[in-house]
C-alpha cells in the first residue's frame, strides 16, 4: 500500500520537523515570481521561520509562469513540502508551510493576485534571462520575447517587466498601495537593475506611471546563497522516509543559507531574521564579501582541481595540499574586505571550507570553471590589485591566475582536450596561437586581452613575476606537483 500523499501536517509521521505554527491561520501577503527549487530551499523557509516566531499574514502565493511541474506537485499538497538538509554530520528534514498556493501558466490570474492590496511583497528567483534586461544599458531588451509582447501589449502580460507594471498600474488606478519588489537572484545590486528595468519599461508602456513607480515602489536589492541540487529520486524516497507520506515537490538543501537584504520595505515586512536574514542599508560590500571569498575560491580550487583530477568540490578539500591552498586564499581575500555589520569574516572563511567539504554536494570543478574572462576580473584580478595597494602579498591571487591561465590552454598534464566554455574562448585560442610553451610568453598574450586585467596588474613586473612562476611549475612539474610546492612554501 503507497503512503499517503502529504496533504496535511497530521499525516506527517515520521522524524522530519513539522512548522512551528498553524498555516491556514495566516493569509497570504508575498507573491512570489519562479518557484522552483531555490526558492523553496532559501526564501520560503526563512518565511517559514518568521512565522513560526513573530506570526502575521505572510504566506506565499508562488507563480510559475511557464511550467506547471511545481503547481502539479504542489497543489495536491496544499503547499506543503519536505526540506531535507543534507550536510557532513548527516541529514535531517521539515515540512515547510509557507506556500499556500500556486498559480502556474496563467497571466490573467497572477495579474489578479498582484493587484490584490492584501500583496505587500513581490518577491523575484527567475534567473537573469527572466527579467528581460540589458545588463549594460539597464534598460527593458526589446529583443526579449516576453518583453516585446508585453510592450505590444501592456494589458495582457506575461512577463515579469509586463507584470509588474501591469499590476501596479491597477494599483495606483485603485488608489492602493503599491508592494515592494524584491529580487532574490544571483545578481549584483538586483533592486537597482530590477527597478531600471521596470521603469524603464514603464516609460515606454505607461509612461504616466513611470513617475509614481519612481517616487512610491521600493526595490531592495539582496544577496542570497544556498547550494540547491535538483531534486532526485533518493530525494523523494528520503521525504517519505522522514514523513511517512508521498511528497512529489520534496528538495534537498546544503545546511549553510545566507540572504542579505537592504532594508526598504515601506509595506512592512516578515521576520526574516528568524531565519537567519540579515538586514543592512547597502547590500553591495556583502556582494563584494561573497565574490571576492566564495567565488574567488571557488574559482582557483576549480581552476587547480580540474588539472588535478579532481572531478568535485569535496574531492578537493580531501586533497590535502590543495585544501590549504583554499584556506590561504579564503585569509587572503578576508584582508581585503572591510568590516561588515553582522558578518565576522573569519567565521564566514569557515563557513565556506565546510560547505566546499560537504559530501552531500556533487558540485563539478569543470562547471565552476566555465566563463572565466566574465568571472575572474570581479573574483581575483581586482582583489589582487586591492591587495598589492594595501602593501599585502597577492601571492595567493597570482597562483589563482596561474591556474587560470594553464587551464585556458585547454588540455590536461595527460594531453585530454577540453573546451573552456567561456565566451572568450576564440579570443584565447587566437591569443595562445603559436605561442610556445613558456610561461612568459603565455602570461603576456593573456594579460594583454583587452579589457580582461586592470592596467596596474599587466604592467607590474612582481605581479607578472609571481604569475609566471607559478604557471611555469605547472608546465614543468603538472599541476598536482605545483600544488604540493606551493602549499609548502
């Protein structure tokens, strides 16, 4: 006999924690735009935990707006789910249940639900393809599908610019307050993009509300983090081990989360601090924290660990040599950082080395190393520059660019071709044409990329020096040999 499917908390048998408070006595006062698998594993459960703490009418109406995978695993459930954390010490669960309905595929009705005074919050995971923006200009991209039906046609959107016009205009024609829009993806200083975006869109649909939405509607930008695999078949077995019940919208999650959020939400706002959130009035020094320490690490250990056989993450941290050199970078990029409110850098470095530890976590070096010309200026040129003008070592910075640049030649110590996966690439291959296999020679037809190093960089002669003799280890000796040295000097 299968296991029922889980569409109330009191079939819930089994270890797995239950919410802290009863959801169907709280309304529903966050829409939120892409409710896929990050959403469900980051802001959801710090809604969860606020309302578990602090109450208030702050459930989540969730909207896919393609798909209706989630709304069909979802909705027979009433918005309960299973989180299932999975992290070194082992694993454990809850049901969350913030969600109390999804609205999938259907425009008219997230119209309606935006427009509803009683949405205090929008809430944004779309990835950047879903906004429709041009990253360089700002502005609405015409030449995005949903962006140009929606300028087409501003009463009948379906995109998330469209949307979020459309609904505020039905705001303020109904003399309502407007939400506040909140990004939650991945990119830098999101609220101020995300706002851009829509007014930009605004003065060319309804250019009599681009004036309100600029003078009333608040766009906080945040910073999020928290390692999301997609859910599995073990995924779902695990949840009904944990619930006893059949959970088809189960997740899994690392333990570590992280959402930073400037605090600009003139409609009020949840407890997010229950869950961990962190509220500050500049989001973009964390921004900076998170670039210059997980992502630059991520990228020297992916750069190194590629070369060094190491297909994952944990595997790299289980090489001893190269874990230290994790460990020195993550030091070396603390020091560049000023303080942050909230944050101690030394417990954050500490954070990372555990999370790139978890054996639950099958994160591929190959992947992390993709687009390294679009990466590496933010990640390690510019804290190395920051480093040397601070009279510090950059050691740790030039060895990440070492290996950086023996990854771009694009074969391995065994002679296995692979693609580098960057948008650059046919600019390094024409850059390394016919160069010898010299780390001079290789070091400056990379430096001299055009607008790939800071100026002060290319031209330093001990910067160059200690690029270049760590890349010319790596072409000696091969790069598992060229870790072990440098981690002992």
């Amino acid at each position: 006999m299968s296991a029922p499917r889980l569409d109330a908390l009191d079939r819930v048998h089994g270890p797995a924690a239950r919410p802290g408070y009863d959801p169907a006595a709280h309304g529903v006062g966050i829409l939120h735009l892409g409710i896929g698998a990050f959403h469900r594993a980051h802001q959801a459960v710090a809604t969860d935990d606020a309302l578990a703490r602090s109450g208030g009418d702050w459930r989540i109406t969730g909207v896919s707006l393609r798909s209706r995978e989630v709304a069909d695993a979802l909705g027979p459930q009433h918005g309960l789910y299973t989180l299932i954390e999975r992290g070194a010490d082992g694993t454990k669960a809850r049901v969350i249940g913030a969600i109390r309905d999804v609205i999938a595929a259907d425009p008219d009705r997230v119209l309606a639900a935006m427009s509803d005074p009683a949405i205090r919050i929008v809430t944004l995971s779309v990835t950047e393809k879903g906004y429709g923006i041009d990253r360089v200009t700002r502005a609405a991209d015409p030449a995005h599908p949903a962006v140009a039906a929606d300028l087409a046609d501003p009463d009948r959107p379906s995109g998330v610019l469209g949307l979020i016009c459309a609904a505020l205009a039905a705001r303020h024609a109904a003399g309502a307050a407007p939400f506040t829009v909140l990004s939650c993806d991945n990119l830098p200083e999101n609220g101020a993009l995300l706002r851009d975006g829509v007014l930009d869109f605004a003065r060319r649909a309804r250019p009599d509300l681009a004036g309100w939405i600029a003078d009333n509607v608040a766009f906080p930008s945040s910073m999020v983090d928290r390692i999301t695999p997609a859910a599995t078949p073990e995924t779902l077995a695990e949840a009904a081990r944990q619930t006893a019940c059949t959970d088809l919208a189960a997740i899994e999650t690392e333990p570590f989360m992280q959402w930073v959020i400037e605090d600009h939400f003139p409609q009020g706002r949840p407890d997010w601090e229950a869950g961990g959130a962190i509220f500050v009035r500049d989001v973009a020094p964390y921004e900076r924290m998170k670039l210059t320490m997980l992502n630059g690490s991520h990228s020297m250990l992916a750069y190194a660990g590629f070369l060094s056989g190491h297909r994952y993450v944990r595997d790299v941290m289980n090489d001893a040599a190269l874990a230290a050199l994790v460990r020195r970078h993550l030091q070396a990029a603390a020091q560049v950082l000023p303080p942050l409110e909230g944050i101690v850098l030394a417990d954050y470095a500490a954070d990372l080395e555990a999370r790139f530890h978890n054996p639950a976590i099958a994160h591929e070096t190959y992947q992390i190393a993709m687009d390294g010309t679009q990466k590496l200026p933010q990640r390690i040129f510019q804290p190395a520059l920051a480093a040397m003008e601070a009279g510090q070592d950059p050691r740790a910075f030039a060895f990440a660019t070492a290996a950086w640049m023996r990854y771009a030649q694009g074969v391995t110590d065994t002679g296995e071709t692979y693609a580098l996966r960057d948008p650059r690439e046919a600019d390094i291959r024409a850059a390394l044409a016919g160069v010898a296999r010299d780390a001079g020679a290789i070091s400056a037809a990379l430096h001299d990329l055009p607008g790939l190093f800071p100026q002060r960089l290319t031209h330093d002669p001990a910067w160059r020096d200690a690029v270049e003799s760590a890349l010319a280890l790596m072409l000696s000796d091969g790069m598992a040999q060229a870790i072990r040295h440098e981690a002992a000097a």
